[in-house]
C-alpha cells in the first residue's frame, strides 16, 4: 500500500512539473493560410491568420525578418505596412502585410492567450516561383514510321516541369480520362540552388503505354497545376497509331437482286489509308476506276479514326450476280486480302459472321407495293358506293 502511495505522488509531481515546463501549446489553432504558404514576391494585402474556437484574451506576433521580437497587436506599435486584423471575441488574431517582400520570406509566429492558457501556431511563408514551360518527351528508342507511331509497342513519354516553388502537380490523361495508376511510374522531385540562395524544385513522371491500333487518334496529355498558373498548363500529344489494313473473317453479304443495281460496302481499319483493288470474275478494278458494269470507289474515311469505307458498284445485276468478291488493301506497313461472299439468307434467319451489305438502287419494287395499295383502296371506295 506503502509503495502505491509513492508511485502516485510521484506521477502528481511529473504532471506538475509538467505542466509548469510547457505552458506553451499549438495543435488546436488553425493557420489561414495553412503553412506552408507560398506568395509571389510584391504581392499585396496578404493575410495572416490565427483562429481559435474560443475567445482571445491577448495575442502576440512574430514577424518573419531581420528582428525576433514578440510584438503585442493590442498596443497598435507594428513595423510599417503592418496592420492587426481579426477579432478576439470571434477567436481571432493576426496581421495584414501590405506587401509581401524577401524579407518577410520567414516563419510569422502568433502565440494567443484563452483563459490564462497560451497556445501557439506559425506559418511558414515562402517565395512563389513559376515553373518553367512544361515538357512533354517521347523516349527516343520509340519505333516511328510514315510521321506516326508503329502499333503494338510500349510507348515511353515523359513529363517535366522545372525549377518552380512550391513543386508543381502533374496529370495525366488519355482521351481526357485520367490513366489507368499501373501505367504511372513514381515522379522523381529534385531540388536545385539558385544564386539568391532560393530552392527550386523540378519534378519528373514517366508513363508507359502499350500503344495498339485501338489508341489512334486518342490524345495523350499532361496537365501541370501550380498556384501560378490559371487555368493549369496542358501539354498534348495525338497517338497517330500506324498500322496495316486489319483483317476480317468471314464477310458475307446478301446476294446481289436479280436486276437494277447494287453497291457493296465494306469497312475496314488501316493507318494511313490503304490504296485498294477490287477483283470480280477475272477482272482487276483499282479504286476509282471502272471495268464493264462494275465501279471501284476512292476509300471514304468515316468519323471513326483510321476506319474506311470501300465501295464497289454492279451497274446492272442483270447481266452479272456474282457470289464471289475479292478486296485487296495496301498501305506502307502492309497488305490485307478480304474475301467477300454473297449469300441467300431467308428473311427469318440471320446469317453468322455477316459483316456488311449491299446497298440495292432499284425501286421498281416500292413503286409496284404503291399501285397495289392504291389499287386496293380503289376497290374498297367503289364497293362502298355501289
């Protein structure tokens, strides 16, 4: 019992001199601005705030500068272009600086007295520096060809932004969506003396991307936010994917009618644009010209990247109805050979791996359904009157 006595007075006594060491407390006063706080050189009418959750009995500050010395706001005695702002009964304690200068570069210090109690809290308020104009490399070992990027290869691209207070935040984005963290690689950050003693930071992020005919024509794009810039800064680079005419399985079309006239449509991808060759019985019909009944159209790029229309057209079904077409499709990285297949289909089933159709110009069909309907309400007028 003896011993218990003894610890407890000893844990009063720890608590006491405690208490008397370290009146000074700072976890519960909030800074505005949050430290650290960066400010361009000359900027005007800068605030500097403490706010607390309970009245303010007294406040004292500390300036950054050449001089240490606590200075009590109530007194009104402040250094030039030093005026007291905030209001006691709200929790409130600091100052304005006219301007902001290389002398008030520095920790600004406020020390505040609630019911007897002093807590304490600072802002370090440092230089705001603009970082250079970002840049956005591409890794030199990445295969190029024809003015683009060669498909199915990991692309390197690096984003820099240099020399800048505080460091600058960087993005990315593919086609305007952020990209996927596994292809982030860490940023690197770097500090960097300069002659007036400043450090200026420069931060670096590399991402890898595995680059395939579906990225064409999507737009890969850094964004550099800093304090000093509105809006942010965006750096872009447009993925023009090269790659030869893709292939497709499989193509078939509805047979070509009985007569009139029809125009086959294929679509396919290739990066840049293929020169194509049709072949029908025998004959070799480039695109943009004509053999017999059939005419070979100039590939029409769609809306979609990399993506095109071929057309051929059968001037008169009647005297031909082939069941069997050939495209050919060349560009710089390759050629693509499609074989096209025309097939009955009944008007109930739909045939597996149909890929395009036909486009049919005759309209001797809808002109017949019209005299038939026509017909028919004739007939039903003239039975109501007989």
């Amino acid at each position: 019992m003896r011993n218990d006595y003894h610890r407890l007075s000893l844990l009063v006594a720890l608590c006491s001199c405690y208490s008397l060491l370290a009146p000074v407390r700072s976890q519960q006063i909030e800074t505005i601005p949050a430290s650290p706080s960066y400010h361009t050189l000359y900027e005007r009418n800068l605030d500097l705030l403490c706010r607390a959750d309970k009245p303010i009995d007294q406040c004292n500050v500390r300036l950054p500068g050449p001089s240490t010395e606590t200075l009590d706001v109530t007194t009104n005695v402040l250094p030039g272009g030093v005026k007291r702002i905030g209001d006691f009964s709200r929790g409130e304690c600091g100052v304005r600086l006219a301007t902001f200068t290389n002398e008030r570069i520095g920790k600004f210090v406020c020390i505040v007295t609630i019911n007897g109690q002093q807590f304490e809290s600072a802002i370090e308020l440092r230089k705001r520096v603009p970082p250079r104009p970002t840049e956005l490399k591409i890794a030199k070992a990445t295969a190029l060809i024809d003015g683009g990027l060669r498909a199915n290869q990991l692309l390197k691209a690096r984003c820099i932004s240099r020399n800048g207070l505080p460091v600058a935040n960087l993005t990315w984005l593919l086609d305007g969506k952020p990209m996927d963290e596994s292809a982030l690689k860490p940023a690197q950050i770097t500090a960097e003396e300069q002659q007036d003693g400043t450090s200026l930071e420069t931060i670096q992020e590399e991402v890898h991307l595995y680059v395939t005919p579906a990225e064409n024509g999507q737009t890969l794009e850094c964004v550099t936010n800093h304090p000093a810039f509105k809006p942010e800064l965006r750096n872009s680079f447009l993925l023009n994917i090269k790659f030869p005419p893709e292939e497709i399985p499989h193509i078939h079309i509805d047979e070509l009618p009985a007569s009139g006239s029809a125009t086959i449509n294929i679509t396919i991808h290739a990066n840049p644009k293929p020169f194509t060759r049709w072949t029908v019985n025998g004959r070799h019909i480039k695109e943009g010209e004509s053999a017999d009944i059939y005419q070979a159209y100039i590939p029409r790029p769609t809306s979609a990247k990399g993506e095109y229309r071929v057309l051929l057209k059968n001037n008169d079904c009647s005297m031909e109805r082939p069941s069997l077409f050939t495209l050919e499709a060349t560009n710089a990285l390759g050629t693509q050979t499609y074989v096209i297949k025309a097939v009955r289909v009944d008007a109930n089933e739909v045939e597996p791996g149909r890929n395009d159709d036909y486009y049919t110009d005759d309209s001797n069909g809808s002109t017949f359904w019209l005299i038939s309907v026509w017909t028919f309400f004739c007939s039903v007028i003239a039975t109501r009157l007989l």
